[in-house]
C-alpha cells in the first residue's frame, strides 16, 4: 500500500476513467481519497491530458513532485480506440450534442472508407472543434458555442502516424489512431465523414496508451480506493 510520504514524493497513478466522468472529476476523486486517508490538508495533483467526458480510459494522474513530469507526459503519443458514425453531424462532433444534419451513406463502400484513412496519415492541418477548451481572447470556445456566437478556430498542425480501421457496420465506423498531443479525435471523425461525402460524428472513444503507458494497467478511481488506499469504494 502507498504511504503518505510516497504521494508527497511522487507518484504516477494509471486510471481508467469512467464514461460520463470529467477528467477534473477523477483527479478530485483521487485527491479527496488521498487527504482523507492521510489526514492532508492539501496535496499536489494534477492529469496529463484531457479525456472528454463520453470518452474513457487512461488519464494519467501525478501527485506531488511528480506533477512537474505532466507537461512531459502531455507531449508523448497518444493511441485510441473508437467509434465513428457516418450520415450524419452534431455541432460538437460527437454525442454531447444532438444530430443537426443527415447525409446519404448508400456509396459508401469499404473500399471507399479503408482508402480515405491515407487522406490524414502525416502532418496535416486539423481544425479543433468549436466545443472545446481552448481559449480564444481569454474566453473558452464552447463557452461561444453555447451562447450561439460565431467564432472563428485556427487550424494547427498536428500528426497521425496510424489510422486503422478495425470494423465496419455501416453506418458505424471502428477504428485505432495513434496521434501526436492537440489532435482531437472529434475533429478527425468529422473530417473523416468529410472525406467520404458524408457526414461524421464521434459516438466512442477509448484512449488505449500515453507513450509507454497503457490502458491495462490502469485501475477505476473506485478501484484506486480500495486496493492503494485500502478504504470503502466510494458512493457513486
């Protein structure tokens, strides 16, 4: 079992994040786990990476000296896992929002699907969404979205080393990407429906690795309870 003194030290904790959870909401779990074992009034903790909340899988958290590691590990490659559906798109590129517009799906033939994978094998240039976390003149893009206001998203470049399609039942797309920090997986299945002359939305996702870290080896945050700190799983 981790001692007090190790969290303080440093600790890289592999968690696999539940569907619906907030990355914020995993590391307070943790936290909140932590300062009540221990009787700590505050500890240092922070993630390596977003993971939306209708994505799972891991979220690498560190604690104490070892959050100076997090930009470090914010920059390794990343690999997931998910689901894309054609036919159709939602304003956040995935199922956070309700379907705004359909498209046919009738020509799309795997042969179609395997070969528009090449059109984002490299460095490309990959727009964000409008719902995500970026800032723009000190205000957050899904803060504009939400309140209906226009905004205008740069691309930035951003590379994809693999793009793999693993099952197709049409209208729904399987796939593994292996991806470098800043790719959003939502923007890449909007594209990808794009590409089809279609329409696309992200309705899965699993991060399966971080650099060398992999999903695995990675333990709930209710897990992380009872077998490192050796409390009661918390309530739900």
């Amino acid at each position: 079992m981790t001692t007090k003194e190790e969290f303080l030290e440093g600790q890289i904790l592999l968690i696999d994040k539940p569907l619906t959870w907030s990355s914020f909401q995993a590391v307070n779990a943790l936290k909140w786990g932590i300062r009540r074992k221990f009787d700590l009034k505050k500890i240092k903790i922070g993630h390596a990476g977003t993971l939306d909340p209708l994505a799972t899988g891991l979220l690498i958290i560190c604690t104490g000296k070892f959050t100076k590691k997090i930009p470090t590990l914010q920059g390794q490659i990343k690999e997931y896992t998910g689901t894309i559906t054609v036919g159709a798109t939602t304003p956040s590129y995935d199922m956070e929002t309700t379907v705004e517009k359909t498209y046919p799906t009738e020509h799309i033939t795997t042969e179609k699907i395997h070969a528009a994978t090449t059109n984002f094998i490299g460095k490309i240039q990959q727009v964000p969404p409008v719902f995500s976390a970026l800032k723009k003149d000190g205000k957050r893009l899904y803060e504009y979205a939400r309140e209906g206001q226009a905004v205008e998203v740069k691309s930035r470049e951003i590379e994809i080393t693999e793009f793999e399609i693993t099952n197709i039942n049409l209208p729904e797309i399987e796939f593994r990407v292996v991806c470098s920090k800043g790719t959003y997986i939502r923007s890449l299945a909007n594209d990808f429906g794009k590409a089809l002359q279609s329409g696309g939305y992200l309705s899965a996702l699993r991060r399966t690795k971080i650099g060398d870290f992999n999903v695995d080896n990675a333990i709930t945050p209710a897990d992380f309870h009872t077998t490192v700190l050796g409390m009661p799983k918390p309530k739900e």
